[in-house]
C-alpha cells in the first residue's frame, strides 16, 4: 500500500482553518500525527476549541489529538510602536484579558468570516495536556529521517518558537507549505498578508531555516474562490463535515461580500488555508510557482509584514529560500474536496 503523508497542521481556527482541518482529516492519503492551535483570527482559547469542535465534527476524536500553542506573536508585542501592540498581553501575564489583533480594528464582514464560534456544538474532548511547541518538538526529534510535512495556516509563532528553542528540529522538517503572504493580492494592509502581518518575524526564522517552503499566498488562494453555487453540490453531499463546509462557503461569502469588490461580484469566497492542504498532496494545483527569494518586512513602516519576492534575473541570485506560487487551479481545488467528502460518505456507509 502506498505510503501516507505524516502531516501536523497549525491552525488559528477560524473558518477556513476548520475547512482545512476537515479535509486534513479526511483525505486517507494523509496520516495527520496532530493539531497545534496557534493565536491569530481569533484568542488561541478560541481557535483551540474551534478546532476541537472540528475534530469531533468529523468523528476523529479517537485518532487526533488538539495542542494549545503560542497566545501572542514572537516579537512584535515587545515593540510598543508596532500596529497590533497596544495592550496585548500573554495569557500568563498581569493585566489579561488579552485583545485580539483581528478584533482591534474590527472591518465590516470580519465576523462573518472568522465568528469566535463555529457552527458546531461545543467541544466534549478537551486539548492535550502538552504546549504545542513541546510536542513539535518532540514528535519531530522522535520521527525517522525527513518524513514530516509541516502545514501551517496561521500566523507562524509555534513553528519559530520550536525552531529556536531546538534547531535540531530543523533537519527533520520534510517541507513546510504555509498559507501565508501575498505579492500582487493583500489583505491586512496593502503590503501585507493576515499571517505574516500578526508574526512577521517568526515567518522570518522560517525563511531563514533553510527548510524546503512553499508558500500559498493570496494571489494563489483568491484564483482558487469557490462560490455559494458550487457549495450546493458539497452540501448534498449531506454528512456533518459536508455540510460544515457548505456552511461556511455561505458564511464567508457573506462576510467577503461586504469588503472585497471581486468576491462581491462572484458571489464566493477564498478557502485559503483548505488550499495549502491540498497542495501537499496535489503540487500541481498551484500555478506559476516561483522558485525564489523571499523575505519579509519587519521595519515597521508602510511595507510591514510584506513578503518581497526577488523577481529580478540575476546572474548570481539572492539564496532561493522558497517556493511561491501566483495562480492555482480551482477546478482541482474544487474536484479534491468534493471527491474526498464523497468518499467519506461512502466510508460512512451513507
Ligand atoms: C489567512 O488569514 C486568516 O484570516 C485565514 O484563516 C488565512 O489563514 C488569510 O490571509
Ligand atoms: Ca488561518
């Protein structure tokens, strides 16, 4: 039998995170060793009991356990200057609660598309009493050769914590494709992608790990939409992550409706992070893919937490640290989430 791909998501759960989850969890190619929750579209509280709710929503809550990670980025917290400063504190400091960035400067159609609640019933199963970066840590010391893909879909602080905590983690990393940046389509600023934006140096200790990256920025995600339309066919489909999903393809376009002019016009809405899990099994949904140099903005002007791709043809390049890619194939995209909840049903005996 062919062999399955060892994966471990990091999440910040979320409404495409949870698409993400589930298709994670259903594709059988793949064999999903665990979930670290990481803060980002919401407290890492509430992104670890989204996820939780996701687990149990696609019944795998004997096989795949949930890590609570990092509640506040690397750096960017100590820097009083920096956009997303003002009052953020770790959980296990004075003066909690503590802010989200994305609730900070609250944008019409944010709530649709990231509630602090998903459509779920609340969680039975509790977190894993383990920090998810120990667990990185460990279950990547502990795996043989390079045989772990690492799919990060929300900002990167577990993945560089882990990192700089014990670099000998690094050599054992298979590859790590990250929903995350953005060259001609931004989100959070107009230099800037949401992910990086919350933790734009812990994306740096990325790109400068030396592991193999690919990265499925917004110019990729947005090419690959899915419409209110098309997500008819996926709630026919008729079991629970089916119809989870078909909920949130509503529930985002909704949200982007109020905000973004083109998602108005198609009436659908990015599955972001659902791509980059794709991608892990199916390279070839990602179009005009740069082998390049990549780096990010931390100077706190205008252009913070941009992702610069050196698109220049030089005779001797800058390092090529990652792979980017500007397009997708959105009839793939769409095929594999449909072909994979089928087969979950039929699994399922329905
Ligand atoms: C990314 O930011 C989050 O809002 C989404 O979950 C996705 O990971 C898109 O910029
Ligand atoms: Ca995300």
């Amino acid at each position: 039998m062919e062999d399955k791909r060892k994966i471990i998501m990091d999440v910040d759960t979320g409404s495409d995170d949870a698409i993400a989850l589930v298709m994670s969890m259903l594709d059988e190619h793949f064999d999903l060793l665990g979930i670290c929750s990481v803060n980002g579209n919401i407290e890492v509280k509430l992104t670890t009991d989204n996820s939780l709710r996701v687990v149990e929503c696609c019944d795998k809550q004997e096989e795949v356990k949930v890590y609570k990670g990092c509640d506040i980025p690397m750096v960017s917290t100590l820097m009083p200057w920096t956009p997303q400063s003002t009052g953020i504190r770790s959980e296990g400091m004075k003066d909690s609660p503590m802010p989200n960035p994305r609730r900070e400067g609250t944008r019409a159609g944010d709530k649709e598309v990231h509630p602090e609640h998903l459509p779920l019933p609340a969680p039975v199963i509790r977190e894993a009493d383990k920090s998810a970066v120990v667990w990185l840590i460990e279950t990547l010391l502990a795996s043989e050769g390079k045989e772990i893909t690492l799919i990060p879909v929300g900002p990167l602080t577990n993945i560089a914590v882990a990192m700089r905590a014990d670099p000998r983690i690094i050599p054992k990393i298979k590859e790590i494709v990250i929903m995350g940046g953005g060259h001609l389509v931004n989100n959070t600023s107009p230099a800037s992608e949401f992910n990086v934006w919350v933790d734009p140096e812990a994306m740096e200790v990325l790109l400068h790990s030396g592991c193999k990256i690919t990265m499925v920025p917004l110019d990729a995600t947005h090419a690959a939409y899915i419409t209110v339309g098309e997500s008819k066919r996926i709630r026919a489909i008729g079991t629970k992550p089916a119809v989870l999903i078909a909920d949130l393809i509503e529930q985002r376009t909704v949200g982007y409706a109020q905000f973004d002019a083109e998602m108005n016009e198609k009436q659908g809405a990015p599955l972001h992070d659902a791509l980059a899990v794709c991608a892990v099994l199916y390279p070839e949904v990602l179009k005009n893919v740069l082998h390049c140099n990549c780096h990010v903005d931390i100077s706190r002007g205008y252009a913070y937490g941009q992702t610069i791709i050196d698109r220049r043809e030089r005779v001797h390049p800058e390092p090529l640290n990652c792979y980017f890619a500007l397009d997708a194939d959105r009839e793939l995209f769409y095929n594999w989430m449909v072909e994979v909840l089928e087969k979950d049903k039929a699994r399922r005996g329905l």
